[in-house]
C-alpha cells in the first residue's frame, strides 16, 4: 500500500508482474498451476491500487509455454470485462 499511495503521489506507473512458474503457495492451494492462479494473482494487486483509487497500472504476464501465457492474457482480458475495468 505504501508503493501504491507515493506512485500516485508522484503520478508514476506501476507494472503488476504475474510469473507462471512463481505463483505463491495461497494461489496455487487455490487456483493450482494454471492461467486462473496468475490472473488471480494479478488482480489482488489491481484491487489494491483500485481501493486507493490508483488506476495507472499496466499487466504483465510471463510464462515459459506460450500457450499458457495467451491462455492467461484472454482469461485476463474476460475478467476485466467482467469486471467492468476498461484499462
């Protein structure tokens, strides 16, 4: 919270880095090793700077087999939308 609130002090973007292979233990007894962990995983982190009305913030996923990271970009963009968040 503290990064997030001097970022929006100082008008500064914030990347929220979502990694396949180093998903924490909570999301993975949750979610396992998939794309839903990493968007999970993303969005805990948006949650956070949208409850401080902090919106300048971009998403990046990373993972070594292609198609999990595009499973995970389509899963993150269907969520947004869900959501209503137009970034």
């Amino acid at each position: 919270t503290p990064l997030v609130l001097k970022c929006k002090e100082m008008g500064r973007a914030i990347r929220i880095g979502t990694n396949h292979g180093s998903l924490s233990a909570r999301t993975l007894s949750y979610f396992g090793d998939t794309p839903k962990g990493m968007v999970e995983s993303a969005f805990e982190f948006a949650r956070i700077c949208r409850k401080h009305d902090y919106h300048n913030f971009v998403f990046s996923m990373k993972a070594s087999n292609p198609l999990v990271m595009v499973q995970a970009y389509r899963l993150l963009a269907s969520e947004m939308y869900k959501e209503g968040w137009d970034y």
